[in-house]
C-alpha cells in the first residue's frame, strides 16, 4: 500500500468520527449555504450563466497554445518577463534566481496554491530568505506549520482559542476570543513586513491573452499590497489559467465569488498589466511571471478529463463534498482537497499512489452539480477507477472479475451459488470477512430474504 | 538540450492533436462576445440609469460600503470634510486630480497628494486616502479604480479608509460594460493596475466569521455627485 493511501485512510477514520471537530465544520459552511443561495437568486439565469463560464473556459483549453502565445507577447509588450518551468524544480529554480539577482532579503506572499504545488516557501526558507504569507488564514497555517486545510479557507477548521494561543507563542500578544481582534493583531503584525518586503509574490486567477493581463481575486488587500509596494512583482500561474478576452471576466468573477464563497464579487479583483508604467508614483519595477506546466499537459492530452483544466479554484466542489465535511482537508494530503483535488491528483501525481483518491467519493454528484464551470467531477472519478483497473489492476481486481465473468455467463452456477449464499448468510453474519473489515466496523449484513430475485419475479401474480 | 518553453508548447500541440468535445450544455449558450450573450442571465444592473442607481445603493449597503449622494462639487467637499471631522482623521493622502483638490483644501487636517511625491511609508500613515475612479457597477456595487485615476496601487488600499468621489455619470449597469468602457478609453495603453474594489476590505477566515477591514481598508464611503 502507498505511503499516501495508508495516511489517507488511518486520517479519514480518525476524522470521521470526531463529531465535535464535523459540527463544526458545519457551522462554519452554514453561513456559506445562505449566503451563497441569495446570491444566485439574483442570478436572472444560473444555469445558462454556467454554460457561458464553462465555453469561455473551454474555448480557451481547447486551444491553449495560441492561447498563450498571445497571452506572452502582450504581457512582454507591457514590460513583463515571462519564464517558463516544466516542472516545479524549474519554477523554483526559476524564482531563487530572481531573487539572488535582486539581492533580495524579505519576500511577501500572497495567497496562492501554486506555490504550495512546488513547495515555494521551503526553498526560499532554506536558500535564506524571510517568507511570509500575508494571507490571514495562510498566515496563520504558516505559523502552525501546517498545509492549508481548504484551497479558499485554509484554516477554516481551527477555533479562535487555538489562534488567540497561536499569536500568544509567536506574535507575544495577549489571549482575546474576538475573530475582529485577531484579524487586527495579524494585520498590524504584517503591515510593515509589506512596506520592508523587496520581492511580492502572488498567484494568478485568470491570464487575459487580449490585453496580457493577469487578474488576481481576494478579499483581505493583501495581494493589492504584496503588488503594490514591493520592488519586484513575481506572479506564479499554471498555464491552464488563460481565458481569451477581458469580456470572459465579465461571467467567470461574479461566477467565482458567488459559487467559492457566497459574495456578489470578491473585494478585489485586480488586473495587472506590467510594472509601474511611465507617469505612474508607485509599482514594483520589475513584473515576471512564471507559467508552469507540471503534468498539466498529462491533463490535457487526456480529452476525456481534460475539463479539469477549467478549473477555476473557487472551493465549492469541497464546500458540498459530504466526503470532505466527514474527513476534513488534510486527510487528503494533497495541495488540492476535495472532489477536484481527488480527480486531478492522480494526473498530477500518479495514479497508481493516489488512485485511493478516487474511491473518496459517494458519487452523489453534489460537485458537479456545484461547479461553476460544469467540470463532470463525479464522472471523472468513476473514470480514474477504471484508468486504474485497467493500468494496474490488484490481484484481488483481477480475481473477482475473472470469478464474477465466469459465474454470470452460467446461469445454473449463478443460481446454486446464490442459493448457498442465502443459506450461509446467517453465518457469514458472525465470522470476519477477508477485505470487508473497514466497512463491516461500522455496517451489518443485511437478512436474506428468502427466495431469489428471479424466483420472485417468476412467482409473481401479474 | 531544448528550452522549456518549446517543450511545454511541443507537449500542448502534442496534447490537443485528440479533439475533446464541446461542453455538454444544458442550454443554447454560444461562445461569442461573452457580456453580451451571457449579459440576460446574469445579475440584473438596471435598464436605466435611475434603476442603476438603485440597484448600485441597494449592493452598497449589503456590503457594508457607504454611499454618500450630494448634488455638485461644493457639496462634496462639505460632506467630506463633515467625514473627516467626525471621524478625527489628522492625515489624509489624496489623489493630484482637479475634482479632488478642492475637497482636499476644504478638510480639517493636514493633507498631501501623495502621487506627487509618493512615499510608501508616509502613506501608511495616513488615515484615509481620497480617489476617483474609472466607473462604478451598479450590478455588483464594485467600484473600478486604476493606476491612472487612484494615485498609483497603495494609495486605494494602504489607508485605513478609502474615500472614492465620482460623478453619478460614472455608474454603468454591468461588468461588461465597465471593461469594455476601460478598454475603450486606454486601447493598449491599460494602466498597470486595474481593480474592481466590491466593499471594504475583510476576511472569514476565523470561523468563517466576517471582519471588515483585513489589510485593506475598514471602512469604504463613495461621494457620488449629481
Ligand atoms: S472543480 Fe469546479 S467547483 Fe471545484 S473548485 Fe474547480 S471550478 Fe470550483
């Protein structure tokens, strides 16, 4: 068994019966359900409006190579550096360079998944730059040492107790149980830290090819300042992120908002098209960015899930996940938790080691149902199942399938078999079933009923 | 050894030699001028400007955001400085813009157009910045500031209370339009930063439980005149 799986299924049983720490997952989505339900209400039309998202995405996926070459030479028209990085080794490399050449010191962050990908902060930490994350709830993971629990909410499943102890032991300030006074402990800690920062990292939403812009979403400020007062702005983007014009934006940011976190629009949303141009007072002087492929090419040259490139990160696949509310994020142990992340991951990461992933579903299709983008996420788990039937089937998969073809092409054996299995059920009921404890734990066999299916529809009085 | 670029370009061309199909579509929906064929199904923005206006305080207020409608300049300048007054403010950066100088000249405290002499650590000090904008939507309650309309990227967001002044003329009823109205106006020449700023700044992340005022702004008033 992979190392993952094995960390996968002790922390989904752990997780999954600690009620306390489910309750309060729960109410925190509360709010979220509400929230999010009025906002689509003002939607004149939800359904269509997803349609429109998913061809704007599509359109632009489908043709990603001139896509992103005009992306490229108009961010190079505004004065932006492009870089390029097959994998995440290159990306960092890539970014340490930057910095070594800026004789860099500080570097601010602000919220963004790709780094965590290409495991950024350790390789800035250990070449000796001072990394902070400005994010509040990516701070706070920072400080716990811990991965982001939720891409939107990182550190939606710790109590303002474990924070107020958390900024005690590191910032020295006193307890409070006040999330307003929290927030203003964090924000006071930080402010500085952007003024004195020299380089400003951030991720990308959306890659514009019409304008060469790129569009980062958030709601706290930090990315508008982490982008503003640094000398250097280094954005770091996968290359599906590209949509084909500024109108595209005009759906896919409500969209966004509305679906990730119940809000009209997040609080800003920003387009950046190079570094401080001529006439302008302030700006980083330089802008780069770093576009990175790390398997998703693997993605795209898979036309059945290649709509999982669509993606757009807004969370709401995990905000409805009843898999995700029961185990929490971490037991994913992946930078993408939830429905999206058990899809892509195997892409990303193989499938052999992370196919386990796949059975993290009840296939209730609440995800697809949620997207905004009408990713088919409950199919493409289905999908990956039988990938990895078929790539590397176990032995029991290929026992129990050559038994189970031998057995239903012969009715008399199906028959037999079935009426020994009636007869032996009330024993198999008190004896430990090969491969069946982890769900016996918790379930009982059902009682046999008494004839077969067959037998009773031939018996039946029509 | 090739360079990662043609690689990456290599492998997509690679990739997309297998057609994927189109979405499957639960309707009609065309890929096209997205603002205008998706525009009916989205948020409503108003048919009129009166609607707009309406629809654009209704969005306010459910953001938090203080709408503040007076009828010509001189007003505005009263209103502000009426703000600065009831709110103690001693420092406030604003924007080098003829709408903004007057109200500037007009307030109790000490003031500094901070894009004539930018200086980061002196703006942080400040405790409101004052700005106009490119347009405002009535559809979401978003205001559109730039670089070239807001006194640079810091000077809309680094003050504790960010004053937006505008002309009621400045209210377009839907996202599309405002970009397109952006796009219009700067053609290739975009300022470095564009931002639709929806309400103050504020965070979940604590249980989920909303805070006004994370990095960026506490409190968001627009002065709109006429
Ligand atoms: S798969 Fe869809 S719902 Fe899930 S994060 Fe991506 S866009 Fe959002």
């Amino acid at each position: 068994m992979p190392d993952s799986k094995a960390i996968f299924l002790k922390d989904a049983t752990v997780n999954a019966a600690d009620g306390d720490q489910r309750a309060f997952i729960r109410k925190a989505l509360g709010g979220y359900y509400t929230n999010r339900d009025l906002q689509k209400a003002r939607y004149r039309d939800w359904e269509r409006a997803r349609d429109a998202a998913s061809l704007a995405k599509w359109s632009a996926v489908n043709d990603l190579a001139n896509v992103l070459e005009k992306f490229t030479a108009n961010f190079e028209r505004n004065g932006g550096v492009v870089h390029w990085a097959r994998d995440a080794a290159e990306a960092r490399a890539i970014i340490l360079k930057i910095a070594e050449d800026a004789k860099a010191k500080a570097i601010v962050k602000s919220k963004c998944m790709t780094s965590e990908e290409i495991h950024l902060n350790d390789a800035l930490e250990k070449a000796g730059y001072g990394v902070v994350e400005s994010d509040l709830g990516e701070f706070i993971q920072q400080l716990r040492g811990e991965a982001p629990y939720h891409f939107v909410f990182p550190c939606m499943h710790v109590k303002r107790e474990a924070i107020s102890e958390l900024f005690t032991k590191h910032l020295g300030t006193a307890p409070t149980d006040s999330p307003e006074e929290l927030t203003m402990i964090a924000r006071r800690h930080l402010r500085q830290l952007y003024v004195d920062a020299d380089i400003g990292i951030t991720g990308a939403n959306f890659l514009v090819a019409e304008t060469g812009q790129i569009s980062i979403t958030e709601n706290e400020g930090n990315a508008r300042l982490t982008a503003a007062l640094p000398r250097i702005h280094i954005a770091l983007s996968g290359i599906e992120k590209v949509v084909n014009n500024l109108d595209d934006l005009s759906v896919l940011l409500p969209m966004l908002a509305t679906a990730g976190a119940g809000q009209p629009m997040t609080c800003y949303n920003t387009l950046y098209s190079g570094p401080r141009k001529k006439g302008e007072c302030d700006g980083p002087e330089e802008f780069h960015i770093v576009l990175l492929d790390n398997a998703r090419t693997r993605l795209l040259s898979d036309p059945e899930q290649r709509d999982a490139l669509h993606c757009i990160r807004c969370g709401a696949c995990l905000n409805v996940c009843p898999i995700f509310k029961n185990i929490g994020g971490l037991a994913y142990g992946t930078t993408y938790q939830g429905p999206i992340g058990s899809v892509i991951t195997p892409h990303l990461r193989g499938l052999k080691q992370w196919n386990h992933l796949s059975g993290a579903s009840s296939l209730c299709g609440a995800c697809t149902d949620a997207c905004p983008v009408r990713i088919d996420l409950h199919h493409h788990l289905l999908h990956n199942r039988r990938n990895a039937a078929k790539e590397s089937p176990t032995l029991f998969d290929r026992a129990f399938h050559n038994g189970f073809n031998f057995v239903i092409k012969r009715p008399w054996l199906f028959a037999t078999g079935g009426r020994i299995f009636r007869a032996t059920l009330p024993l198999l009921q008190k004896l430990p079933l090969p491969y069946m404890g982890a769900w016996m734990k918790t379930r009982d066999l059902p009682k046999a009923p008494s004839q077969s299916f067959r037998d009773q529809w031939k018996n039946q009085n029509v | 050894m090739s360079d990662a670029r043609s690689d990456i370009f290599a492998r997509i061309r690679e990739a997309l030699k297998v057609k994927a199909p189109k979405p499957h579509l639960k309707t009609d929906a065309n890929p096209g001028k997205t603002s205008t064929v998706a525009k009916p199904w989205l948020p409503d923005g108003g048919e009129t400007a009166d609607a707009s206006l309406t629809i654009l305080a209704e969005q306010l207020a459910k953001l938090k955001a203080v709408l503040i409608r007076v009828p010509d300049k001189a007003a505005a300048a009263k209103a502000v400085a009426e703000l600065s007054a009831a709110k103690n403010w001693k420092k406030v950066a604003f924007h080098g813009h003829e709408l903004l100088r007057p109200i500037a000249a007009s307030l109790p405290c000490e003031t500094w157009e901070a894009d004539a002499s930018f200086d980061k650590q002196r703006l942080e000090g400040c405790d409101a910045g004052i700005t106009t904008c490119e347009s405002i939507v009535a559809q979401l309650g978003s205001i559109l500031v730039s670089s070239a309309t807001s006194g640079g990227r810091a000077l809309s967001v680094l003050p504790h209370v960010h004053v937006v002044v505008a002309e009621a003329s400045q209210v377009v009823p839907d996202l599309g339009e405002a970009l397109a109205l952006a796009k219009a106006r700067h053609g290739d020449q975009m300022p470095s930063m564009l931002s639709f700023i929806t309400g103050p700044s504020r965070t979940g992340d604590i249980e989920r439980i909303l805070v006004l005022g994370a990095h960026g702004p506490k409190e968001l008033y627009l002065v709109l005149i006429g």
